[in-house]
C-alpha cells in the first residue's frame, strides 16, 4: 500500500525542537513579557497544546484511515474492472 502522507520520526522531532526553540527564544528576547507569565496562565497554554497537538494526531488518523479504505476500495475495482 502506498503511503500517502509519510511520517517520518526524524521530521517529527525537527519540527518540535525547531518549535520549542523559535518559541523560547522569543519569550526570552521579550523580557517585559516574561513578567506576565504566570502559573495559571503557563498551565492553560500547556493545555491548548496538548488538545492541539491530540486533535490533529486524531485527524491525521483518521484521514490515514479514509485514505487506506479509499486505496483499497479502487484497487479491488480496478481489478474486478480489468477482468
């Protein structure tokens, strides 16, 4: 089966570390800011990521899904059609 959408370990963790890092370092070179983090505030933010970060894990599964259903589905026909 061909996959559509590969995900590949190493772009995964490229892209999380280039994330924290783009995001730390703006929070530490706008220095006024980090006076306004607070502790209710940080947990709130760690909490919209994490339900992000689990909606589009469940999106990207189930369009994985759909995709597999799909590919199979033309190519049980392509066959039945060539017949």
């Amino acid at each position: 089966m061909q996959d559509f959408m590969p995900h590949h370990s190493h772009t995964a963790i490229f892209t999380t570390v280039s994330g924290v890092v783009g995001g730390v370092g703006k929070a530490v070179t706008a220095k006024p800011l980090l006076l306004a983090i607070t502790l209710p505030g940080l947990t709130t933010v760690v909490l919209y990521a994490a339900a992000s970060a689990t909606a589009g894990y469940v999106v990207k599964k189930v369009l994985d899904n759909l995709s597999a259903k799909l590919n199979k589905y033309f190519k049980e026909n392509c066959k039945s059609g060539n017949e």
